[in-house]
C-alpha cells in the first residue's frame, strides 16, 4: 500500500500558461524511470493554476522523487515558468486505490 505522497501547488506566470502544461506532459517519462513513484498525475484545474499529486510506497520513495530528475526540471525552470515557488505539501495516504 502506498503510505507517502505529495501535493505540489504550481502557478504559471502569466503567459507561460502553455509552457507549463507542456512541461507536466513531458515529464512523464522521467517519472516513468523512478520506480519507487507509484502514481503520478500532472493536473490542471484553471487557467493558471497546475498541480502535481504523486504517491509512494515509503518516505524513501518521496525522497528520491524530491531529489529526482523532474524536480531538478522544475526548479531549473521554475524562474520562467512560475509566478511564485512551488507549494509542496507532504501527506500520508490512509487509504488508496490503485491498479495491480
């Protein structure tokens, strides 16, 4: 059962809305590479606000995802492509769902 996961609030700067989505959508295959990442979804819920939720089986795995290639991605482009700082949020899964 996944125990971890993160909650990463992301606001694009102002006429970097498409920039941004294009960056989530091409994150996928570097998180495809981290086995440790057991979901992980890059949304988008207006005009200028995204989000990452990703989940792990252990804080191990969050670590490593935190100190893995798409955060490094995000940080080396954030100044460009976010309004202000991602808000990471740390939370423990109670419960999940997720296919075998």
């Amino acid at each position: 059962m996944t125990r971890c996961a993160l909650y990463v609030e992301l606001k694009a700067r102002p006429g970097k809305e498409n920039e941004l989505a294009a960056f989530l959508a091409g994150a996928k295959p570097l998180v495809d590479a981290e086995p440790a990442t057991r979901a992980w979804f890059g949304v988008r819920f207006d005009e200028q606000t995204f989000a990452i939720f990703d989940a792990f089986d252990d804080e191990a795995g969050r670590d490593a995802h935190l100190s893995g290639k798409v955060a490094a991605a995000l940080m080396a482009n954030a100044a460009e492509l976010l309004a202000q700082a991602p808000q990471i949020r740390r939370a423990d899964v109670l419960a999940d769902k997720l296919p075998a």
